[in-house]
C-alpha cells in the first residue's frame, strides 16, 4: 500500500518538479554564454534526459518504446526542424527587422509593457503565443492543405520524448510566423522570449512522452501529455481537440477541450497505415493529395 501511494505521488510531482528545474537553471545560467543561447538549450537537455530516465522507470505504454529506426529519423526532425530551421527564420527576421525599423523609423516596441515584471510579461507571451497557435493549429485540422502538411506530425504511432518535433518544416516556418515573429516585431525581450522556449520546448517533451503522469488539477492549466495523447488518437473525433501548446484555456473556452475521466487513447496515427514514415518520404508526402487517407498507387 505504502508503495502504491508513493509511486502515485511521483506520478504527481515529475511535470511540477521539472518544469521548476527547467526554470531555476534558465535564471542561473541567463548570464552566461552570448544571446541566452546556453540558457536555453541547457534547461531544455536536462529536463529531456530526466524525461528519458522515467520513460524507461515508469512507461506508460510499453508498446510505444522506440526502436533504433524511431530514434534515427526522429533525430533528424529534431535537428533540422528544432535547431536548424528556427535559427534559420530568427536570423531572416532579424535582419528584415533591422532593416525596415532603421530605413522607416518605423517602431511598435512600445505597445508591449516592457516595464512590468517579467513574471507578468512570461505569463502574458504564454498565453498570447498559445492563443495564436491555438488557431494556426485547429486550421491545420479543419483547412485540408493544412491538414497535408500536418499529417507528418500526426503519422506518429507511438508518442515518446524526441517526436515532439516531428513537423513538416513548411509547418515549422508557419509556426514561428505566430510563436515568435510578432513578439520579436513588438520587441519583447531576449529574456523574454528564451523563458518562454524553455518552457515551450519542456513542455513538449512532456506532451509526447511515454511516462504514466498524473496531472491533478494542472490538468485545467496545462496542455498536458493526457490531452495530447488523445490528439494523437487515430479517431477523428477524438484527435480533433485538444490544440492548447502549452495552456489548455483556449481549448476550454473554445469547446475543443477533451478530456475523459475514464479509459485512454487506444490507437494511434493516421487511417492509412503505410504512410510514408522516413524523413525524406515525409518532406513530400503532403503534396501527394488524400495520402493521409489511402496508400499511395
């Protein structure tokens, strides 16, 4: 009995604690290294191996456990959609910024209430980020194009910590048109923006990974691994919710929100079941129409 309660109560505290970590080793180390580049990328790493510690000590689904092809081509979606293609858009827009505020004098920094207290401000771009992607999201379930493109994330057929980035990099492009891009024009700062992609990025490694959590009430806060699973579900009406990145608020207010209190996802993926599964297949697979639907002839 002892054992059972203590082993609930660590389903309990592994998101809070980690998260937490994530966030005191951002502000310990946001002195360090040029652009917060270090506390960035450090938080994020040390919450992932922790995430893969309790994948493998408490799974919640021993099916889902990756195999060496998984880990190879999951890889490389995180290195070219995680790393690559987001420095790739930050520096563009960087420059594009640079260039059109210095040859128009043009500024809109000061609509953003630089002045506040940065607990205020993180709070704020969270849920204003959240609010965008939670549209830009639910259209790529509802705008059949979109739905192309994001049927590479939903191919997935076993959720683990490293397929959190596993998109279409056209679809990557789009999100950071409303993840970072208008926050970047508003001016928000560095410090800003670098604590709310740890957070993003934590997150995500929670929402797909393969550990038998308990949420409680942060459950009505979060956009959680339970709700994301049921994202994932190869049942329309089921995947068809849930599109929350980090807050499930909009997803709530909006009626996307679900979240049964009894049972769990069963199967996941698409309904064509020999989908394109390798990265370079899936770099052209959504422009090959009802793909997602049928194998290709």
């Amino acid at each position: 009995m002892r054992k059972k309660v203590l082993n609930s109560s660590l389903k309990m505290i592994i998101y809070p604690f980690v998260m937490a970590l994530a966030v005191l080793l951002f502000f310990l180390l946001k002195d360090v290294g040029e652009k917060a580049l270090i506390a960035t990328v450090v938080p994020i790493w040390i919450s992932a191996f922790i995430i893969i510690l309790f994948e493998y000590l408490i799974p919640f689904n021993l099916e889902w456990k990756p195999s060496i092809k998984d880990f190879v081509t999951d890889g490389i979606f995180i290195v070219v959609i995680q790393a690559l293609v987001p420095q790739f858009l930050i520096w563009v827009t960087a420059i594009g910024i640079l260039y059109f505020s210095n040859g128009n004098g043009f500024s809109i920094s000061s609509i953003w209430p630089h002045d506040w207290p940065l607990w205020v401000q993180i709070i704020m771009l969270v849920y204003l980020s959240d609010f965008l992607r939670y549209w830009l999201h639910r259209g790529f379930h509802t705008i059949p194009l979109l739905w192309r493109l994001h049927a590479v994330h939903h191919s997935l057929k076993k959720l683990y910590w490293l397929n959190t980035s596993h998109f279409h990099p056209i679809e990557k492009a789009l999100q950071f048109t409303l993840d970072v891009l208008p926050f970047m024009i508003l001016g928000v700062s560095q410090e800003i923006i670098a604590l709310h992609l740890v957070l993003y990025g934590v997150n995500g490694f929670f929402q797909h990974c393969n550990i038998d959590l308990k949420y409680g009430w942060l459950s009505y806060i979060v956009s959680s691994t339970d709700h994301h699973r049921w994202h994932h579900s190869k049942i329309i009406e089921e995947s068809n919710s849930n599109y929350g990145n980090n807050v499930c608020l909009w997803d709530i207010l909006f009626g996307s929100f679900f979240l049964p209190k009894e049972g769990s996802v069963k199967k996941l993926g698409l309904i064509n079941e020999s989908y394109p599964t390798s990265f370079s297949q899936q770099l052209f697979s959504p422009f090959v129409k009802n793909l997602d639907k049928e194998p290709k002839s």
